[in-house]
C-alpha cells in the first residue's frame, strides 16, 4: 500500500494505492482520543488508519 497526499489539500486525506491500482481516499476526522479515519465511500469510522485500509479492499 502506498498513501499519496494530493497536493491541492491540507487535510489529512489521503489517496491509497495498492501497487499501482488506486483504491479511494481515506480522511482522518478529528476526534478527543485521536484521529477517526474513513474512506469516502463509507460512513464508518476507524480508530486505526489499518482498519479504515481493510475495509477499503474489501469488495
């Protein structure tokens, strides 16, 4: 997995690719334990930035 910040932004969003295949966007949202993180074709939260990414791949 490689993670890539897109140059238009200072978000904490990031683009996931797997090798060379782009997989979507995950966001870190703010939250008072620590950052939550989402990808952006899903409503759920993730505490661990390697959930969101399981999630992701799944079909």
């Amino acid at each position: 997995m490689q993670f890539v910040r897109p140059a238009d932004t200072s978000d904490m969003a990031r683009a996931v690719y797997d090798l060379v295949q782009y997989r979507g966007m995950v966001y870190a949202e703010p939250h008072r334990d620590g950052p939550l993180w989402r990808f952006s074709a899903s409503a759920a939260r993730h505490r661990e930035l390697a959930e969101a990414v399981r999630a992701l791949r799944r079909p």
